[in-house]
C-alpha cells in the first residue's frame, strides 16, 4: 500500500512540474488513426484567419468542383476531427502552431509554410467615440482596454501581443500604464471580441481581420509604425493528405489567393 502511495505521489509530481505535457494529452489521442484521404479537403484551425481561408475555399471549389470544408474555433472543438481528417492544419501565428505540432503528429515544424502576414491594430467602438488616434491614447487615465491571452492553458496568437506592443520602445513604464488600464485579459479572440462588447470597452488590441469583419459594430486605427507589431498565418500539410490538397495550396498561394487575404488585412 505504501508502495502504490509513493507510485501515486511520484505521479502527480510529474503532472504538476510539466503541466504542457498534461495539456497535450488532453487533446492528442494517440489511438485516434489518421485517415484524411476521403475526396473532401478539410482545413482545421483558429477563428480570426478562417475568414480569408474561406473566400479562398469557396473561389477553388467555383474553379475546380472541388470540395473544401474549413473548420474554425477553439482547439478543444475541433482537435479530435483534426487528428482523424486533417488535410491542412493553419495556424494564426509561429507560436500557435508551435503548440498545434503537440497534437497534429502526422505534420512537423519543417512542413509549416508561412503564407501572409497582418498587423496588429487598436479596435474602437463603432465611430470611435473616445477619438483614439494611437497608443498614447490607452495610456490616460480611465480608458479601459480588453487584451487577449492564453494563460497558460489556451492556444492563442494573442497571447503577449499588448505586452510586445506596450514594450516595443523599451519603456517600462508604458507596460505599468496600460496595464493598469486593461479592464480584461480574455482566453482567445473570440472572448475578447465579446468582452470588448459587452463591456463597451475603450479599446481592443488585436490583429486587422477582426475589425474588418466585423465593421458594423467596430472600427479601427493603426498603431504608429514604430509600435507595430505583426505575426503571420501558416499551414502544415498533411503527407497523407487528399491528393487534391495540393493544388488548393498553390491556389492559396496564387495571386488570386493574395488578392482575397488583402481583403482581410492580410499581405505577404
């Protein structure tokens, strides 16, 4: 009984020392077989770039009859199907998909392709009632700014932006400032647009596709250039994908491909 004890004790030490490799197992599956060849290509990955994966999903299957299905969201939705069905992993960041590799074991670091990259941008209620024009401005006082972060447990290309952004000159006080304004750290994209709402946040630092899709209850202004921060939106194909895959990558990476990603704020 001691034995099992000490067994039990020595386990749990594991589990709190290395809590990455506990969220990892929470999601991959090592009994889930992978099998994506099915005559569909399914892309899986975070909501914010899915917008601009779609308009290039629905522009190929017009031109080739090929069907493409994007799947979108928080990891923890889509994790399981992925393992099974992915053609394509996408990613909203190199950091991101750093942590998708964890979990997405048929694809590796030297098959992540870097496709386009965005800026990250101040979001403003509708009008921009508070007449935001830069950073600065999230620095007086009584302004409320919503951030997005993983905390350590959520797969975000959020995570650490406003810091990146607060800290871009060197100015530690600029960190102290804003932070004192953050009226909410928020798990992903979606919880932050959501808080930035319901809240009736001041402000929102995140990347330029979400305002753009949503121009009907937000708006928009950039950070001056020496503040500005960008990351990129990649993919990581499967070597067992649906043969068709291919082609839809060369499409993505096609001039009409860029031209539909410039329509949400992406450029390469």
């Amino acid at each position: 009984m001691k034995n099992v004890r000490h067994l039990l004790i020595a386990l749990l030490f594991v589990v709190i020392s290395f809590p990455g490799l506990a969220l990892a197992s929470d999601l991959y599956d090592e009994n889930i077989i992978h099998q994506p060849k099915d005559g569909i290509i399914r892309l899986f990955g975070p909501g914010g770039p899915h917008s601009g994966y779609i308009k290039v999903a629905k522009a190929f299957e017009k031109a080739t009859g090929h069907k493409v299905e994007v799947i979108f969201g928080p990891e923890s939705r889509w994790s399981k199907d992925a393992q099974q069905r992915a053609d394509i992993i996408f990613g909203s960041s190199e950091q991101s998909m750093i942590a998708y590799l964890e979990n997405y074991r048929f694809v590796t670091s030297e098959m992540v392709q870097p496709l386009y990259i965005r800026p990250a941008v101040i979001v403003v209620q509708k009008g921009n009632p508070k007449n935001i024009q830069g950073f600065n401005d999230l620095l007086k006082p009584g302004m409320s700014v919503i951030v997005t972060e993983g905390k350590g447990v959520y797969n975000t290309s959020g995570t650490g932006v406003w810091e990146d952004v607060a800290g871009r000159l060197g100015s530690l006080n600029d960190v102290k400032t804003l932070r004192r304004n953050i009226a909410s750290f928020e798990k992903g994209s979606g919880a932050s647009f959501r808080a930035f709402k319901n809240l009736n946040a001041d402000a929102w630092i995140t990347w330029s596709h979400w305002p753009i899709d949503h121009a009907d209850v937000a708006d928009y202004v950039a950070l001056e250039p020496q503040r500005q921060i960008y990351r990129v939106t990649n993919i990581a194909v499967s070597p067992q994908a649906d043969p068709a895959t291919w082609a839809f990558v060369t499409f993505l990476k096609s001039s009409k491909g860029a031209e539909l990603f410039a329509t949400e704020g992406w450029t390469r």
